[in-house]
C-alpha cells in the first residue's frame, strides 16, 4: 500500500499523490543475468518494479538498484544483453559478470563505465530486498493542475536501511540458501515486519536544454548528485502481503514505463523512449498475446473502456456492436474522454531543430561522474570495489580485454587502476582524454 503526503500535489495533478489517498500497489524485485533458478544473492543490478492501481488507472514505476544503466539508447538492450548473458558455445557462467563478453563490450562502450562502477561497489550485493534503494534512473516530466512544468528523478529509500553483503557472505548465503533474499523478504512480511519505502523526488526546472548543473537529464548512464538536488519524500510505500500464488501474480505482472496517468509524462531521453515499445512486445510473447492487461495482477482498478477486442486469451465479454469510432449503432460510445473527464493526454513540449541520428555533446563524457562516485567511496568500500575488478577481470581469458578495462579505470582514478593492475599482474595504464570517453555512434533518431 502506498500512502501520500501531499507534498508532490502542487507540481503533479496525479490523484494518488494527493494528500492521505492510500493506493494499492504490487512490486517485483528481480535479478538481472541469471536464469530462474539462480542464486539470489550474486553480483547483479536487481529490478525494483512497482505498479501503482490508481483511481486513474496504472502506473509503472520500473525502476533498479542503481542509479544509471549501462547504455544511453535503447537499440542497444540486445548488446548489453548478450554480453552479460553466458557465453554461447557453454552457456556458462551462469548469474555472473565475470567472463570475457561482458567486459569486452563494457570495456569497448565506455558508456557503460558508470553502471559497471555501481555493480562492481557493494550496490551490486544486496543484503536484503528490503535494504536497498530503488532508482527510476530516467527524467520524467510533471505537471500540476495549472498547467506548470518541471523535470524529476525518482527515488526509493528503504527506511530498513541500505545494508549490502560482502563477497565472502554471498558466498556462503548462495551455497547455504540460494533463494536466501526472496525467503527473508516472504519471512518478513509473514511475521508482520512489514517493509516500507519512501518515495522520494529531484525537482529540476523544465528547461529548454533539459540540463541541470551542466548534466544533461536526459542521458540514463548520468544521475543528479543528491548534494545538488535533495530529495523531497512524497509518500510511503509498506509491503503487507505477499503473492497468494507466485505464478499467477509474479510471473504473469507486467509492467511499462508507458503506463502512466495524468500529471505524469516521459520525456525525450533515448533509452526510455524506446523502452515505451520494447517492453509491449515483450508482454506479447511473454504471456502469450494482446490481452495480458485482463489478467487480475495487471488489470486496472478504476473502470476501463476501450475499443480493443478478440485475439488471444480474451477474457472479456464485450457489450454493443460498434467497437470503432465515429459510431451511431451504439449512440457514439465509448465516447472519447477529455481533460475534463480525467483522461491522460501528452503533455505539450516545445519540438526544435533537425532531427538527425546524433546524441547531445554531453552524452560523451562516461568518466566524470565515475571518478566521483568512486572517489565517494569509504576506505573499505573501496577495497570492496579493488577486489572485485580484479576478480572479475581475473576470470577473462583473453588479456586485451583485461588490458582494455585497465585503459578505462586509469580514465577513472589512477590508483583505482595501479591497484587493479597489481592485483591481475599486468601493468597499470595511463589516462587517456581526461574525463571524457569516445562518444559512440547513435543509431536512433532524436530531436533535441
């Protein structure tokens, strides 16, 4: 259940962020590289993902443990995972970063240096579902009742804590226990312990150039340090209950960041745009057809009229005969609703300039904000962080690509690489274009 404060309502027209309005919501938690089956507690970005069954219908909040991702344009989602994935001629490792094809990509795409840094941190281990942070990781545009704008990140903040394992627990927990964070998260909440999450928002001026600070919002492998944009908490979220039924409920949701309600929109930002189709198709397949929203974990709990019938799995029974509009047979309806009636329409946004297959100049920088975030680092939070590259590393056969990632953490922080390089008994590497990476080709279209 989730349970506003009130404090968004004056730059977000959004019902559920009202005052007191308490908003039933379903979350997943997952990981990312392995199979099912897989130990829960490995090296891994874990998916936090939570719908929201507003009075105006769904929303998606589709969100990860870190604060960036690995690629700045979604057309990219295939590389990113068959890279990570097991190799295909052994299907191993299984659940693990560590092999050659993951760092040969990251390495060679430097854009994804910043997510690598956050997975390689202790981020990347978890002690709990009910311990780490959640991180919407796009820019989103508001709007309040009077028509005025502005640009958000948003933020989980568990009020358990953010608590992580070091590698050596990870290792016991997965041989001991391998479902060991979805079983504290089930034995938490049947003891009544229940978890809560604050949401939490980075209000930003919606400007022309869509920057805060000099960072441009939206690029997903940057984040806007909280030092320069506090978060304002908006509402709590408690998990009171878990699934009746893991299959019916976990397996079958489905989210997308295109599910939204009025006072919340999208922005431009490359990856999440392509996100807003991607993840329709996925459902097709996944759940085996057009109409997975009737399934009961999916469907709205506000009434839905619309003018999709038949294919696949329909379990509606539809009423009149003309499901087309303009229509006299059935006097018009479903008659199409308006801003007045409460319906979602796209908040205007001022379109400039050519549209050409190019990515804004700050898109290419990939190791400043890395070099902050590991300079951040406690004294063993960084030796966390020194172990696990070179273990990492360390399970690659082929030493060009060892040599490669050791070009980008020198691009990072020089000791960072000296201690990594010490570690894998090669040399340490010098830096190259301080603080900016090789921007690579865009291959989507945007209009900026």
């Amino acid at each position: 259940m989730f349970v506003a404060n009130g404090r968004a309502s004056k730059i977000c027209r959004a019902e559920f962020l009202k005052r007191g309005v308490e908003t039933p919501v379903f979350v997943r938690f997952s990981t990312v590289a392995g199979f099912r089956g897989s130990s829960d507690t490995v090296r891994d970005t874990r998916g936090f993902a939570t719908k929201f069954y507003t009075s105006e219908g769904n929303y998606d909040l589709v969100s990860n443990n870190m604060p960036v991702f690995f690629i700045q344009e979604g057309i990219k989602f295939p590389d990113i995972v068959h890279a990570v994935k097991p190799e295909p001629d052994r299907e191993i490792p299984q659940a693990q970063s560590a092999h050659d094809t993951f760092w040969d990509f990251v390495s060679l795409h430097t854009e994804a240096q910043a997510h690598v840094a956050w997975s390689m941190s202790d981020r990347g281990l978890p002690l709990s579902y009910r311990m780490m942070e959640g991180f919407g990781v796009h820019t989103f545009r508001l709007m309040n009742t009077a028509g005025e704008t502005c640009l958000v990140k948003l933020h989980w903040k568990p009020r358990q804590g953010v608590h992580s394992q070091v590698w050596e627990e990870t290792q016991m927990t997965a041989g001991n226990d391998p479902d060991f964070h979805r079983r504290d998260l089930y034995d938490a909440i049947d003891a009544g312990a229940f978890p809560s999450f604050d949401l939490g928002l980075q209000v930003m001026p919606d400007t022309a150039d869509e920057t805060f600070q000099g960072i441009d919002l939206l690029d997903p492998t940057k984040l806007i340090p909280e030092e320069l944009c506090p978060v304002e908490i908006i509402g709590t979220m408690t998990l009171n209950r878990r699934p009746m039924n893991f299959f019916a409920e976990t397996e079958q949701v489905m989210f997308n960041p295109g599910n939204l309600v009025p006072g919340i929109d999208v922005t431009n930002d490359p990856l999440l745009q392509v996100r807003l189709f991607s993840y329709i198709d996925t459902q097709i397949t996944r759940l085996g057809g057009p109409n997975f929203s009737q399934l009961p974990i999916n469907r709205a709990h506000c009434p839905v009229n619309d003018m999709f019938r038949d294919g696949f799995h329909q379990d509606a029974v539809h009423g009149g005969v003309a499901p087309y509009r303009p229509n006299s047979l059935d006097c018009g309806n479903p008659s199409q609703a308006d801003d007045a009636s409460g319906a979602f329409i796209d908040i205007p946004t001022p379109v400039a300039g050519d549209k050409v297959r190019e990515l804004s100049a700050g898109f290419g920088d990939h190791f400043s904000q890395v070099t902050l975030f590991v300079r951040s680092l406690t004294e063993v939070e960084r030796q966390h962080l020194t172990l696990a590259y070179t273990f990492e590393l360390g399970k690659c056969f082929e030493e060009s690509v060892r040599l490669r990632q050791l070009q980008c953490l020198a691009n990072i922080d020089a000791d960072l690489c000296a201690d990594v390089a010490r570690g894998l008994g090669l040399p340490a590497r010098s830096r190259l274009c301080p603080g900016r990476g090789r921007a690579q080709p865009c291959r989507v279209a945007v209009a900026r």
